[in-house]
C-alpha cells in the first residue's frame, strides 16, 4: 500500500482481538471475499455470514486473521500478493 501511495482510512490496532461476530459483520458487507492462507487462495462471494467463510476467516485462536483488508466491497483476509496487487489497481 506504501509503495502506491495508498492511505488507510482506519487502522485497527493488533492488540485488539476481532473475533467471530466482527468476522460476520465483515463477511454480510462485502461483495467478494478472498481468504488466503500459505499459498492456498479461497474466493467467496459475500452478503453472507456461511459458517464455511467465517470459519475460514479465523485463525486457530478464533481471532480474526491478519491482515484483513476491505477495498470498496472486497474483503482481503490474509496476504496473497497477486490478490493485493489487483485489488489495489
């Protein structure tokens, strides 16, 4: 986001834990939703709180994963850099 000159509109500090419910409240926003762990990408159309999304947009601590990202109506949970660059054009 730095190298394009992109600024944040809110930042949400690390030390405070987003769980389920802000997890679900995220997910119905959102048009498009892409989840990415390692390197495995997962894409889900949004407007929902399906058990399957929610599940997989939280870690092993029930915490919602870092980073999460909403760009216009897409939600980026986790870091795939193709997803980013695209996303962020």
């Amino acid at each position: 986001m730095e190298a394009r000159g992109i600024e944040a509109a809110e930042k949400v500090s690390a030390s405070k834990k987003l769980g389920e419910a802000d997890a679900k409240k995220l997910a119905k926003a959102a048009k498009t939703i892409h989840i990415a762990k390692g390197k495995k990408l997962d894409t889900f159309e949004g407007g929902s709180a399906k058990a399957a999304i929610i599940e997989k947009m939280l870690g092993a601590t029930g915490n919602l994963r870092a980073p999460t990202i909403k760009v216009g109506d897409t939600l980026l949970v986790g870091f795939n850099e193709d997803v980013y660059d695209e996303a962020m054009d």
